[in-house]
C-alpha cells in the first residue's frame, strides 16, 4: 500500500513537473516574443499602426507574399497528390529514392535552397544565355522568389497524405478499376474522401510555410524595394533602417495570418478525428 502510494506521488510529481516545464518554454519561446510584437507595434498609437501597415511598399509586399504562396500552394498540392499517388500504389524502380527526394528541402538550408536557383538561373549560369536571349528574368525577380517558395514548401502536402494512402490500401481502387471505372472517378469517388482532411491539412501548413519563408526568398530576391520584396524581406529592411515601430506593425499581420492558420489547423485535426 505505501508503495502504491509512493509510485503515485511520484507520478504525480512528473506529471506536473513535465507540465510545467512545457509551460515555461512556451511563455518563454512563444507568449512573450507574441506579447513584445503587439506592445511594440502599438507602441506609436493605433495610427501609426495603421500607417505602417497600409504603407505602398508594405501592400506591395503583401501582394506579391499572396500570389507566392497562391502558386506554390497550388503546385505543391498538384505535386503532392501525383507524388504521393505514384509512391503508395504503384511498385517502380527509384520508389524509395524518390521518397528520399521528398525530404530534401526539410535537410537543406533555405539559404542554400536560395543559392542553388542563383547558380542555376543567375549570371555565369549556363542557362544564362538562353534566359537573355529569351529575355527571361528568374533571379532577382518574381519569378525566382516563386521558385524558391515552391522549393521550400513542396514535401508538406506530400508527407501529409501518403500515410494516409498507405493505410487506405489499394484493394477499393483496384475493385473499381475492375468493374471499368476511370483513373479520375477512382480518385474523386474513393481516394479524395479518404484522405481529404489531410490534403487540406497539408494545403494548411505549405500556405503558412510559403507566408513566413526567408532564407531561400532572401538569397534571389535581390531585396528591390516594392518589387521583389515579400513581407518577412520588408520587415528585415523596416528594421534595419531602425524603423522599429513600422516593423513590428508589419510582422503582426504574419502573426495574425499564423493565429488563422493555427485556428484552422486545430479545426481541420477535429473534424479529421470526427470523421466528418
């Protein structure tokens, strides 16, 4: 019996020790950097606020972050379900090299990420003379920071949903093939229903890694000011030209876009768990 309640006592102990520790690294980590954005972004009155973040090049950040994140978002969704298709059920050579090629943006440095597109599409490339001859403009331009967003956030909708196609198996697939239904009625009648929730949590999570990314759109930007400059690159800039007030206005609204995101994530995970 005082085993017993030794054993308890002392669960209990870990139990609320371990809490606790969680708790700590979250307000440390997360509660007070949160709480410093907003107290520094208020700091000059909801004016200035309001001035910072409906400033020209503030807007023109904004819009080009949404049309990378829009396009990288849809073709990563493409992508993720074609790769994810392919590797869960069909057998090839290459299947588990190809799996590996998944991860390869989760183990290179965005930075790294970024130079590879310059060393590939920047001058010295040698695809620089197609690309002036084409007048094509990759590096330093829209269409380099695009690139760069795809790269970092393409294995998210993939690795979301290949477990869920694992597990689903391929005996309902190969059933409907069998009584003459096509490729795509097989994946909208029976494959989409079964792993909608985590297509959509994938979607969730590469739109709110394609918002916040740097490193990569860093390195190809070229950091042209209401031209190739998203919204983690103007707030860098507002900063370092000791704009402090102007900054922490504009990351708030990544703040506010990651509290919608983490909203909508814990409402897909519900209804996931419901099976809705």
């Amino acid at each position: 019996m005082k085993k017993t309640s030794m054993h308890r006592s002392e669960n209990k102990f870990m139990k609320y020790g371990l809490i606790g520790i969680s708790v700590l690294f979250l307000v440390l980590m997360l509660i007070i950097p949160l709480i410093s954005i907003i107290s520094e972004a208020l700091a000059k009155g909801f004016n200035a606020y309001l001035k910072a973040v409906s400033d020209g090049y503030t807007l023109k950040a904004m819009n080009l972050t949404l049309i990378a994140t829009l396009i990288a978002t849809i073709m990563n969704t493409i992508f993720g379900i074609c790769v994810a298709w392919a590797i869960t059920k069909f057998q090839f050579r290459g299947k588990n090299l190809l799996g590996t090629l998944i991860d390869l943006p989760f183990a290179i440095s965005p930075v790294i990420a970024g130079l590879i597109f310059v060393l590939t599409f920047g001058k010295g490339s040698f695809l620089e003379n197609i690309l002036v001859e084409n007048n094509m403009k990759i590096v330093f331009a829209v269409p380099g920071i695009i690139l760069a967003t795809i790269f970092v956030t393409f294995p998210f909708v993939a690795r979301e949903i290949i477990p869920l196609m694992n597990a689903q198996g391929t005996d309902e697939e190969e059933a409907a093939a069998m009584m003459g239904a096509s490729g795509f009625n097989i994946f909208r009648k029976i494959t989409l229903p079964n792993i909608k929730w985590g297509l959509i949590y994938g979607v969730i999570l590469c739109a709110a890694r394609a918002m916040g990314e740097f490193g990569a759109v860093s390195v190809v930007s070229g950091h042209i000011r209401g031209k190739t400059n998203t919204l983690p690159l103007h707030i860098e800039i507002l900063y370092n030209e000791y704009q402090f007030s102007a900054a922490f206005a504009v990351a708030s609204i990544l703040v506010i876009i990651a509290i919608i995101v983490l909203v909508l994530r814990n409402i897909v995970e519900w209804k996931s768990k419901k099976g809705v």
